[in-house]
C-alpha cells in the first residue's frame, strides 16, 4: 500500500501472517508504486506493534525480474492481481 505519507512493506511466505512494517516517508506515492520491489533504510527505531512502525530514512527500488517462461515481470503480475 502506498500513500502521500508512507506505505506498508509486507514479506511473507505460505499462509503464515507476514511480517510487515508501516514506513512514513515524505513523498513515498512520487517513488513507489505499488508491485515494486524495494529496499528501505530506515532511521530510528521500529516500533513492535503489527505492523511495525518506523521511519525511512531512504529507498532503493530493486530492478524489475522477468522469467524467461514468463509472460510477465514480477511488477506487472503484481499490478495485475492488486487492481
């Protein structure tokens, strides 16, 4: 999810509950789009709350991954199952 103020980070694997971690972060909708992998630094503490809370201090987009056997990038699959 992404926001004016921030977006949620989600990472998880089968049907356990994800880890995940509300970022506030000036302009996130301007540097992230929804399906986009990313890296954050961030600064201060995380809060231990579900989910998380913290600050970022920067962000990395990742580049887009296309499987050869693939007819979509990660980026577009994810575009296409969140719209």
């Amino acid at each position: 999810m992404v926001s004016g103020g921030g977006w949620v980070v989600i990472n998880g694997e089968e049907m356990k509950l994800p880890s995940a971690t509300d970022y506030e972060y000036p302009n996130a909708d301007q540097e992230v789009v929804v399906g986009q992998r990313f890296i954050v630094e961030h600064t201060g503490d995380i809060a231990e709350s579900y989910p998380g809370q913290g600050i970022a201090k920067s962000v990395k987009v990742l580049p887009d991954v296309k499987p050869k056997e693939v007819g979509l990038s990660e980026f577009e699959a994810a575009k296409n199952e969140l719209s």
